[in-house]
C-alpha cells in the first residue's frame, strides 16, 4: 500500500529503522481483511501456516520449539537509573542495551519485508486509547495484531494530525541471505533475544523472538509495562485483569475485575457460564485492564485489546464451552495438534484422544505417543466480537464501573477458595503478596511456588515498590467508592492430590457471595487472614462436593499461614525503602492475627 503520513516523528523513525534492518522492502499495512487474507495466503503457500479444512478460515502454526513462550529472563525495563526498575525486572542501561541490540538490528531484515502495523489499544479514537506503531518482520506478527489490536489506516490519518504513537520495534532476528531457504519459524537463539523498554521515552524494542508477548508488542509490552509507567505518572491504572459482568436474577449489574498470572484461568473466568440459575456473565477482556476515576469518583475500566490469545490445552465443551464457540471460524492456532481430517486438537480438549495426530513439532504422534501432542502454552488467536457472551459494552470508551477486585493463583495448599480484604490497605496487601506455582506462558520451570503481586510481577514497567505505594494511593483517591477486594484459590487440592474445588461455571458461586457481600445480604466471619464465609452462604445448590472437601477448601491452617510470614518478609525485604510503611503494618497485623 502507498501511505504518505504527515507525521516527522513517524516517518524519521521508519527512515531509521529501514536504514538500520535494511529490510528489501516496506510495507505499509491498512488493517484491511484484504490484506490479512493475502498474508495469510503468503504464508501458507511457503508452508509456515497450515489451512485448516475444517475451521472456517483458520490456520494452524508450529513454532521453532525454542518459541513457545514469554522469555522473563530476556525481558528488560531499562530506565536510566537502575533502582528505577525495581528488584523484579532486569535492567541494563539504555545506552548499553540500545548499543548491543542495534548490533543485533543490522541488518537483521535482510531478505524480508519490513511491515509498518499501525494499531490502536482501544477503541480508535477514545480518549483513554493510545497508538503505537510496530515494526515488524513477521507476516504471523501482522496478521494475530489486527486480531489482538485496532489495525486500521485510519490511524495513519490521525498520526498525520499530530497524534502521539508508541513506537514499538520488533524483528525476528533471521535475516536471509541471497538464495537462503527460509525456515518454518525462523528466529534468533536465547541468548541474542531481547524484549526491552524504555519507559522514560515510551519505547519498545523486541528482537529475537515471533511468539505471543515478546512480539505482539501492542499486548505485554505496551498495554502492561509501558502503559503501567504512564497511568502512575498520570494517575491510573494498567493491570493484568479480565474484566467481566455479572447480572443477577433481579437484573443489578456487578463489574469485576480480576488479576491472575498467565495460564491461571483469566480467560475461563471471563468467559463463564454461571452454574447459579438467573445469574449472567458477560465479558469485557479476558487479560488486561486500563482504569481511570470517572467523574463519578469511581474506577472505570476498559479492556484495550481487540482479542484473545487463549491457552488452548484444557479448553474444551466442559470447562469453557463460550471459548470453543468463540474458536469456531476465523482462528490462528499456535502450537496446537493437527488431526488426520484437518482440525487441531489439544490435550483436554475431548474425552476422546484421536488416534493419529501430527504433534506441535510436526511429527506423527499416537495416544501411545510419551510427550504432548499440543505444547502446554499452545495458543488460540480471536477477535473478541466474535465471543458470543461478549458486554454490548465492551467498547464503551466511558468503561465499566468495577464494584469487585479479585487477586489469586495457583495454590495446591494453604489459601482457602476465597477471603474477603478487611479494607483496602488489606487488600493490597493480599494483592502485593499474591504467589503462585509458576506455568508454562513463560519459558522456565513450571510448578515452583513464586510471589507474583497483582498478577504483575513480569508485566510491571517500574519499582513494584512504588507500584504497591501507586495502588495505595489510588484507593485513598477513591475512598468510599473504591472496588472491594477479594482473594481467591480455585487450585487447592486434597492429601492425594485432586483438585477439590470444580472450578470453571462452578467459580460463579463465589462471585455470586461477593456480590452478596457488597450489598451487605450476607456477613462474614472474621478470620487471622480475611472474612471468610459463614456457613451455609456460599450458595451449593445442586453441587456435589463433600462437606469434608468444602471443608478444606475454607480451611485455615494457621501453622502453614505462619509458615509464610519468613517468606512475605523477604519479599518486602526486597523493596527496601521503597517498601510503603502502610504495608509492613498490614503484615504486623497479620502477624499479630497469627498469634
Ligand atoms: O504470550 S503472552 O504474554 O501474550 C500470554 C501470557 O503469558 O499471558
Ligand atoms: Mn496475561
């Protein structure tokens, strides 16, 4: 496409971007459906995406098996002063990190096509939104940001009236010499990729990687680490929250919005259907939150993205039946199984196992098969306007008013179903000390118990310090009309092992006594961690758990609660003075509580 955009920031940036990758060609992209059907096209003719003759219009890709996740141990926020940072990210100085990977930029498009992707996070020309500009060598990249963000040219049209943009640089860092066949995925070794930001100038630099995060840049990069640096300079919030709505069989409508780590159940929740006759849920965004104070003193949240990028292994007709029917058509797989009749399948996804698959790295694979025919952090690619529960007001630029605030994680033991925050310092106390058993969204070992606070431990672009004093700050700007919060584990599990809680359409019930408690039907017992239900208000009619599992479910085991505490204070250790007083008081108090 022939693009003239007024604008000198953009149009330098591109020069010198070009002149730096020297790709063999740029291409201006327009968001058109056209476009992202040649592209596609493109990339099926060389053999990188497979069509899919069973999904409407939907292709599957396998990634290099070096590819399949976020990369935190690659992942800087490079602000001039290291302690500007904080104890939770890595940190190299702008100008030694801007001079290793403009090293590794040269040149590095040879052979390709450098894409110019102009995308909104949120809706086009809503106050709240912001532009970003990604430059990309990835036609996969391109085609999953018109899905995940607003691709469009009119933003060309905006940046050439003077609007501000993000810029956001990404290469996969597989330049192509002359008669070089390409790879399937191709892409850089570990050790040369980079995902980095410069918060100071609101500037992305990814090189290295085409999966997920580390390379839809509009997502983690901009949405989280970016945007979380610009909403405390401004007085917001950026937070890795679905946010859904509830309507209850009287027709009142509660907003909630809800932080857990990748692979934790965000896009579940978001997407259930209550189990609770008369109850609704809709979705709002299944990932990220951008929050302001209305004029109505309360908190507003928007989701800035455009679509989903689900985990697809234990997505199924039982556990999220609204994901499956928002997969139907129009899907870029990732990773995922391919049957012998052209579809994907993934582990959970039917009872049945197919008896011949072609496995995520390509090869033929049999029930008898030892590893996994769907990588574990395999992923699906939708537009949101295609879920069928999605909020008629999901782009309402004015946002939802959110009444609840749910923190949690993975936790086999220990943490009850749900607690209820005493206030709001409580509450970000419970959200700043949040941990659970790390997953596959990040390349590293799954499983291991890790402080994650507000779900935000690899997505917060500051000192967490001044994150935790940010979150202070904002309830005492809210006073009275500050959401309430809650904590909660739908992951515990018994002595041998099992889940006791059955999760999914069943977590509406929980909702369902938040809801209650918000206006004031139910009350709560007082516990050393939080208000726990009273008996009989968690409403489980018609659900068959037993009473002993219910019981451990809420139990509170204060030695193992005790155990925490050395723990919860190396983790403030960590923040040194950055640490707000308000939170070491908070677990004077729970210490207290302890006995
Ligand atoms: O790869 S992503 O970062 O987009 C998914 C996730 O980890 O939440
Ligand atoms: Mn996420």
């Amino acid at each position: 496409m022939e693009v003239t955009v007024k604008n000198e920031k953009l149009n330098s940036w591109i020069k010198e971007i070009a002149e730096l990758c020297q790709p063999d060609s740029i291409y201006w992209c327009d968001g058109s459906k056209e476009e992202y059907d040649r592209l596609m096209a493109m990339m099926a003719a060389a053999g990188g995406a497979t069509v899919l003759t069973k999904r409407l219009n939907s292709f599957l890709f396998r990634t290099d098996p070096s590819d399949v996740a976020r990369v935190e141990d690659r992942t800087f926020i490079s602000t001039s002063s290291k302690d500007d940072a904080g104890p939770t990210n890595n940190w190299l100085s702008p100008a030694d990190l801007k001079k290793t990977m403009s090293g590794l930029y040269k040149g590095c498009m040879k052979g390709r096509t450098m894409y110019v992707i102009p995308f909104s996070m949120g809706p086009i020309g809503s106050p709240i939104s912001k532009l970003g500009v990604e430059v990309s060598d990835s036609p996969y990249v391109v085609c999953n940001m018109h899905m995940m963000t607003r691709v469009s040219s009119r933003i060309y049209d905006m940046l050439s009236a003077g609007e501000e943009f993000i810029p956001c640089l990404h290469s996969i860092g597989a330049p192509l010499e002359k008669g070089q066949k390409d790879a399937l995925w191709p892409c850089a070794p570990i050790d040369k990729k980079y995902i980095s930001h410069f918060p100071e100038e609101n500037l992305i630099w990814s090189y290295g990687s085409g999966y997920g995060g580390n390379a839809l840049l509009g997502k983690k990069c901009l949405a989280l680490r970016i945007a979380s640096a610009m909403a405390r300079r401004e007085g917001w919030m950026a937070e890795h929250m679905l946010i859904l709505r509830l309507t209850n069989p009287a027709g009142r409508q509660y907003h909630v919005a809800a932080a857990f780590p990748s692979a934790c159940g965000k896009t579940n929740l978001a997407m259930m259907t209550p189990t609770i006759p008369g109850w609704k849920c809709e979705c709002i965004g299944d990932d990220i939150a951008w929050m302001k104070i209305g004029a109505d003193g309360r908190l507003h949240a928007i989701n800035p993205e455009n679509g989903f990028f689900g985990v697809a292994p234990g997505t199924s007709y039982g556990t999220n039946p609204v994901a499956m029917d928002t997969v139907r058509e129009n899907v870029i797989f990732t990773n995922c199984a391919l049957t012998d009749d052209g579809d994907v399948w993934w582990e959970g996804m039917t009872d049945e196992v197919p008896a011949h698959l072609i496995d995520w790295k390509g090869r033929d694979w049999t029930p008898e098969s030892r590893e996994e025919a769907a990588h574990p952090n395999a992923r699906f690619t939708a537009r949101a306007a295609q879920c069928p529960v999605i909020c008629k007001d999901w782009e309402n630029p004015a946002g939802v008013p959110i009444d609840i605030f749910i923190f949690g994680g993975r936790r086999s033991g220990v943490v009850p179903l749900v607690s209820e925050a005493y206030n709001w310092d409580h509450g970000v106390f419970l959200g700043s000390t949040a941990a659970s058993e790390t997953t596959s969204a990040n390349i590293g070992a799954v499983g291991n118990l890790r402080r994650d606070p507000f779900a935000m431990k690899p997505f917060c672009g500051y000192h967490m310090g001044d994150y935790f004093r940010h979150w202070l700050d904002m309830g005492d700007r809210l006073g009275g009309k500050a959401p309430r919060i809650f904590y909660v584990n739908w992951f515990r599990k018994s002595q041998d092992g099992m889940f006791l809680w059955p999760g999914f359409s069943d977590n509406s019930r929980v909702l369902k006594w938040m809801c209650e408690r918000i206006d004031g039907k139910v009350g709560a017992r007082e516990t050393e961690i939080g208000l726990l239900p009273n008996d009989g208000d968690l409403d489980l009619s018609g659900l068959d758990v037993p009473e002993a599992s219910m019981k451990e479910l809420m139990r509170i085991d204060t030695a193992a609660w005790r155990d925490e505490l050395p723990d919860i204070e190396r983790h403030f250790a960590e923040f040194g003075n950055r640490i707000p007083e308000r939170l070491l008081q908070q677990l004077q108090e729970l210490k207290k509580r302890l006995g």
